[in-house]
C-alpha cells in the first residue's frame, strides 16, 4: 500500500501540471462520485473469501457472480445519477464523463476472485 501511494503522489503531481486546472477538478469530481457510488456500495465479499478458511469453489463462484451484478447495478446507477450531476453542478460535459468511467467500474466488477484467493 505504502508504495502505491509513493507511485499515486508523483504521477499526480505531473497530472496536475500537464492539465487545466478546469480539467483536473473535472476529473476530481468524477473520481469522487464514482468511488463514492463504490464505496457505498461495498458489501464486503472481498473480504469474505478472504477471511474464508476453506477452498470452495462454489463459494468463490458465487461472489465472483455478486461482483458481475454489482458492476452492473452501479454502472446503471451512475448512468441514471449522470445527467442530474452535470445539471446540479451547471457542466454538461460532466454526464459523458461519468458514464465513461462508470463503464470502468462495471468492468473491476469481472475481475476474477483469485486474486483474493491467494495466501
């Protein structure tokens, strides 16, 4: 974690020189939102498989399924949220924009459980 961080704080630094600063807050607040549709959402399935002591596959199946709905249950919550975000904040380029990255999000949700599976 320590050294993601050390990565995130520079190429952040070089982001914010490389773009506007319009920009930059554009982007900022479309992170914002969409980690927040995330982290509101989080059901801690994660972390079921990994507190889970025995190797059932059925087990791990069925979160690897959880995440895929929730994927797409906030992609389409993001989606329907967009256009009143952009007209709550008065910037029409915000709603592509979120719908851009929450099309992101639905794709972490396939990501494959054997990453929580490794000890």
């Amino acid at each position: 974690m320590g050294g993601g961080n050390t990565v995130r704080l520079p190429s952040s630094l070089v982001v914010t020189r490389l773009l506007l600063k319009e920009h930059f807050g554009l982007i900022a607040l479309v992170n914002t939102f969409i980690m927040g549709l995330h982290l509101l959402s989080d059901i801690g399935v994660g972390q079921a498989v990994v507190q889970n002591t025995r190797d059932d596959p059925d087990f791990v199946n069925t979160v690897w399924t959880i995440n895929i709905i929730r994927g797409v249950v906030l992609y389409l919550i993001a989606t329907a949220c967009a256009g009143p975000c952009a007209a709550f904040y008065e910037i029409p380029i915000l709603a592509p924009l979120v719908r851009v990255a929450a099309l992101g999000r639905r794709l972490f949700g396939i990501q494959t459980c054997s990453l929580d599976t490794q000890r």
